[in-house]
C-alpha cells in the first residue's frame, strides 16, 4: 500500500508539511522557537520535574501570600461545631475575628451568658486549634432584635419571653 492510499500516512504528511510552514513563517516574522526550557521565576525547585503534592502546594501558596492565620481561622469557624460541641453550637455561630478576638453570636440571652461563663475555656480550645496567643478575648453578642411594630404589644416585654437580659 502506498502513502497515498493510506489516510494515516497522508494525514502525518499533511501535519509536517503544516508544522514546516508555521516554522517558516515564524522565523519570517522573528519568532523562533525557544533553544532552552524556560526557568521559573520563583518558587521551591522540584527535583527531576515531579509533581507537587496538592496539599503542600497550597501550603506553600498560603505562607507566600501571608494567609495562613486567616486561613486557619476560617477552618475553626467551619469547624465550630467540633471544636465548642453540638449543644452549644447548635445556639452559638462566630461571627468575626480581629485582632485576637473572637466575636460569638447567641441565638438567645440565656446561651449568651452561658458562653460569657465559658469565655476563658473557649479562649483556651481555640488557641489549641491556631496556635497559642491567637486568640486573646471572647466577646459575646445576644440576639439583636428591631423595633417591634404593629398595634398589638404587651406593655414592658423587651426581650424573647423569659429569656430577657
């Protein structure tokens, strides 16, 4: 069988006379192929061209950008639920952090005082999950509640039943 007859054949023949063209027209234009492999810029050399294992990638990309604490954080606020417990989780979400404090939201005044009188045990727990002196103080918010409207209130009732602080 001859080349001609065989598609695969023409079709590599077709491919290299394609390839030898763009060559040319790029050494007409100046654009030449590099000689020599590229260089990375920056960054951890890897040893005979391996993969970078994921995990370490990302730790790297967080210690360069400086993203550790902020990243570690946002782990623990994810985690809430494991760190604190089911029941106290399950009436408490953290809200914000900044500047070694940690603001924690209640669902209601009982569950806010509860964890104001577990404040230095939270502190405690958290600095085990981000390092010590992460964490310096815990503050606590209630539940905000608006201006009620509507013509039907009892006089005197501020807060959500017996829970009022």
């Amino acid at each position: 069988m001859s080349a001609e007859d065989n598609p695969t054949a023409r079709g590599a023949a077709m491919a290299r006379e394609k390839l030898a063209q763009a060559k040319a027209d790029a050494a007409r234009r100046g654009q030449l192929p590099r000689r020599e492999p590229r260089r990375r810029a920056a960054g951890p050399r890897r040893e005979g061209g391996d993969p970078q294992l994921f995990g370490r990638a990302i730790m790297d990309l967080l210690a360069d950008r400086g993203w550790e604490r902020p990243a570690a954080v946002g782990g623990v606020f994810g985690r809430w639920a494991d760190i604190v417990g089911p029941d106290l989780a399950a009436h408490t979400k953290p809200e914000t952090f900044e500047d070694g404090e940690v603001i924690v939201v209640a669902d209601s005044t009982a569950w806010a005082t509860q964890v104001r009188l577990l404040a230095r045990t939270l502190v405690r727990r958290l600095n085990e999950e981000l390092g010590d002196g992460t964490v310096t103080q815990v503050r606590v918010r209630g539940p905000q509640y608006g201006p009620r409207t509507g013509g039907l209130r009892v006089r005197g009732s501020k807060g959500p039943g017996d829970t009022y602080g």
